[in-house]
C-alpha cells in the first residue's frame, strides 16, 4: 500500500476543465438572479435541478452536506419495478417502475447499472406457496416485457449452484426473476453531473440559514458555507424544498404553523465480506408483506432492510444493535451461518424514507411523492423511489409549468418537448471501456490491473479515460489506495478536481467504495484529507 509519507505529493495541480472554487461558486450564486433555487442534494432535489436546467431554467442547487449524502446513498441499491407491489394490487405502479427501471439501466446510465437475477425461496411453512410466487414473478416479468426473461421456478439443487451459501433445509422451490442494481452514490453524483453540463450551479456543504422573503413570498435563501463558515445568499423567483427527511423543517422556516407533512421509515442496512462468489441476489419473504434482500454488490454481500417508524433527529440516524441482530436473523431464513458471522461485517448504514403522513404500518405505506406549496409560495417535495428519480423530476417540472400565474412557465422549455431518455455522462458499453483500459495499459506507464479497469468502467463509464490519463502522466496515482481494494489514487485527485469532494468522507464513501469495504484506514484518511487540501 502506498505510504503515508509518499501521498501528500500524489496531488497534482487541478485539471484544465477542473470545477470552479467554492469561493467562486459563492459568488456566482450570490450575484445571479435564478429562475429556481433546489435546497437539497439528495436524488429528488438532482434530478429536479437536472430536469428544470434543461428546460432553459436558471437553477441554483446548495446542499448543506454532500450531494446525496444522505438516505440517497442509504438505499439499497437496487433499481427494481417493486415486486411487493403485486400484494397490494399496484399493477400500474410495477409497470411504471419498470418502465423507469429499463429506461435507467438500458438508455440512460448502462454504465452505472447492472442486471441481477433474483431467487426467491419457497420454503415449507413459508408465507407464500411455490405456486403463488411462481405466478408472481411470471406476472413481474410480464409487466417488464419479459425483458428480463421469463419469471420462473427452478429447483433448489439449480438455486445452490448459484448461491452456494443457501439454506436447503425445508426449501422446497426457488423463484426466479430480474432487476437491476447500482451504486447509489455514483448515480447520484453523475446526476449532478448531468445537471451542471445543461447549466445548473450547484455549491455542497452549504446550509440554509433562513429564507429570504419579498412580500410574503419566498424569493430565496441565506446560507453559510460549512467549511469555512462565509455567509451568503441565493436569490431566486421560486424555492423547491427537497430536503427530504428535513422537508418539514423548512417547511416551518416559511411558515412556524406548518402541520407535519411526512413521516419517517428506518431502513438499515449491513455490509458483509462474501465467503464463496454468489451470482444471484436472494429476496426471502419474511411475512406477507415484507421482504429481505442479500445482494451481491461491490465484490460484498449487502444486507436489508428494516422498516421501522422514526421520529428522531434525521442526523442522528445510524445502525443499532436491535438493527444488526434483526437483519441477521432474517437473514438466516435463507443463508447459513457461516455467510451470517458478525466478523464479517465491515459497514453498516441507515436512511430515512420519506412517506406520505397519516396512520398505519410503514411498511405498508405507498412509496410516493408528495409535492405540496406553502403559504409563502415555496413548492416541497418528499418521497418517492429511486428507481423513478427521472420520472420525479418531470413531475415536479409539470408543478412548476401549473403554478397559478405561470410564474416560470414561459421560460421554460415544456417538459414533454425535452429528451425523453437523455443519457448521463460517461454513458458507454462498460465491459468494452473496461476492455480499452487494459489494452492502453498496454502503453509505456503502469499496466492497470483488471479488476480496477472493471471497477472505473462501470463507476465512471467513459470518463474512465480521463482518469486513467492522470494515472498514466503520475505514476504515483497509479497506485492503489488499499491493497484490498480496486481504486487507485488518481480517483482521488479526480473527485477533489471534477467530483466536488471536499472532505475525506466524500471520497471514502461516496466516490469510492473504501468505507464500505471497511478499509478506510487512519493512514488512508490523512492520506485523502491531504490530497483534497492540494487544491492550488
């Protein structure tokens, strides 16, 4: 592994095509006019900026932590048309999900996002019998097209081939059906990505401090940069609330009478070292309704999710103990024991899902968005899936197009006129961007090893190349940053100048996997924090 002594000369001086400085940033947010000031960075407030910088709008997004630093790097991870749904009887709802979810993994990020096949097991006793589930899963794959193939049952000798870590005791059948799954975080950041190239200005680590009113309405925010503390302002002719589990709160920034909207679901996750190779997800009904997901992700096995109401400080959520034990025990309805030690934990996350408010189990609750306006004219969002995060974005756009007045509607362009499948950066076939990394490192400087050139190419795409060309002029970038790990130092250096990372939390879980694995050392921490700090 790289030494500590030799990383602070890793960092090289800033890329031309490099982001502007955050003083730069402050600036430009503070002496422009904006059609539509975002507050939130999570996938709602993303997409939204996304879509309305599209449609010619002026967009200002700030968040006061990291872009999707929060429940949308919390999830899990899966693109999926919601195969619980069926229970309820939500068959339109699992057809537009997956319409989205095709739309994602075929069109729009191929690179950030790959198919799963999904097992199902029946087992003696189970909440649901092999012919049930069997006709489940073909009528999931019916309402995607059978583009996924057709949903099926297979034996258990079959299933344990795939996944050698599967309970057989009492397993009398396995269903068999296809999603999609993805890195968050990675979707997320392209998505500013995306936003920023069609002309959006985004600033992260800045906090609202209060709103700005003209006349009653809310016409802006002032806001503090968390990371040196200068205070500034956003003018803007409409404010979009998307802060998700803090919506309400700034709801009563604009009005301290503001009724509670939503309610809060903990959805807790584990992060496990696989013992054996899985090529197959495993999705074991726990009851009626409820479902737990061991997915194979980033060379790991993830484990969830819990769903349990919440009514703490949104900041405060985390894994406990009752979180740990629960998702182990579930978990152990399909895998052995060996898969299931706690020493095998390396990370372990929790998100808040925002649902609508009112009485009721909140796993039973509809996964929907909410898009109300306040007595000040500031639109909120909360709610909603990621797999439909294209498809928020368009509707919060139809709101705005509909205020009364038309505030904003003869600036923009109409929705239903944009491209309905616009790719996001980087998109490209990974397996052959994967397949060019190793043969240019074929070239004079270091050979890149193929487990990273896989692990670039479906986490950056395309724009892989720029960071191999970093990678290629220092040596030193080359290296890896964990030895364990795929990504090298030059993802580093990348983040800090394209990715808008500002502190070692950013890249180490964020834009690379080093938290998760449980790799992200002290050494490694100084290491990073000294690279960002290479700035000028």
């Amino acid at each position: 592994m790289t030494t500590l002594q030799s990383v602070p000369a890793l960092g090289t001086h800033p890329a031309s095509g490099s982001l502007p400085s955050r003083a730069e940033t402050r600036e430009q947010l503070s002496k422009a006019a904006y059609d539509l000031l975002v507050i939130g960075g999570g996938i709602l407030g993303i997409s939204t900026a996304w879509h309305a910088a599209q449609s010619g709008l002026r967009v200002a997004l700030v968040d006061a932590g990291d872009f999707a630093g929060a429940t949308s790097s919390a999830s899990s991870k899966l693109l999926h048309g919601g195969l619980r749904y069926l229970q309820t009887g939500a068959v339109k709802l699992v057809a537009e999900n997956h319409f989205e979810r095709r739309a994602v993994s075929r069109q729009v990020a191929p690179h950030l996002a790959n198919p799963l096949t999904f097992y199902l097991p029946v087992y003696k006793g189970g909440p649901h019998g092999a012919a049930k589930l069997g006709a489940g899963v073909f009528a999931y794959s019916a309402l995607s097209a059978f583009g996924d193939g057709v949903g099926h049952v297979i034996s258990p000798a079959k299933a344990r081939r795939d996944v050698p870590e599967l309970r057989t005791d009492n397993l009398k059948a396995v269903a068999v059906y296809g999603d999609d799954q993805m890195n968050d975080a990675r979707m997320a950041l392209m998505t500013v990505r995306a936003a920023v190239d069609a002309g959006a200005v985004v600033l992260n680590h800045a906090a609202v401090t209060g709103l700005r009113f003209t006349r009653g309405r809310v016409t802006g925010a002032d806001l503090e940069d968390r990371l040196d503390g200068t205070e500034f302002g956003v003018n803007a002719r409409l404010v979009l609330n998307a802060t998700g589990p803090w919506v309400d709160h700034l709801r009563r920034m604009e009005n301290p009478d503001a009724a509670p909207s939503i309610r809060l679901s903990k959805g807790a996750h584990l992060v496990l070292k696989r013992t054996r190779p899985w090529k197959a997800a495993l999705a074991t009904p726990i009851d009626k309704y409820r479902i737990t997901f061991a997915l194979p992700w980033e060379d790991m096995l993830l484990l969830g999710t819990t769903d349990e109401a919440y009514e703490g400080d949104p900041a405060d959520v985390a894994v406990d103990e009752k979180d740990t034990a629960q998702i182990l025990d579930e978990a152990a309805f399909s895998i052995r024991d060996q898969q299931l030690s706690r020493d095998l934990i390396t990370y372990s996350f929790a998100g808040l899902r925002v649902l609508p408010g009112g009485p009721g189990d909140t796993s039973k609750a509809k996964r929907e968005t909410v898009v109300t306006e306040g007595r000040g004219g500031m639109l909120s969002v909360a709610g909603g899936k990621w797999t439909t995060f294209r498809h928020i974005g368009r509707t919060v756009m139809n709101k705005l197009a509909a205020l009364p007045g038309h505030p904003l509607a003869e600036d923009m362009e109409p929705i239903s006129r944009l491209p309905k499948k616009l790719p996001l950066p980087g998109i490209a076939n990974p397996n052959a961007v994967a397949h060019r990394l190793l043969i240019d490192g074929a070239a004079p400087g270091p050979r890149m090893s193929a487990d990273t050139a896989r692990h670039l190419a479906t986490h950056y795409g395309s724009l892989s190349f720029d960071i191999a060309r970093m990678a290629n002029e220092n040596p030193a970038l080359a290296e890896r940053i964990h030895p364990d790990a795929p990504e090298i130092w030059a993802q580093v250096a990348y983040a800090r100048d394209h990715e808008w990372a500002e502190t070692a939390d950013d890249v180490l879980r964020r834009r690379t996997t080093l938290t998760i694995r449980g790799l992200a050392t002290d050494e490694i921490r100084t290491g990073v924090e000294s690279m960002l700090g290479d700035r000028d």
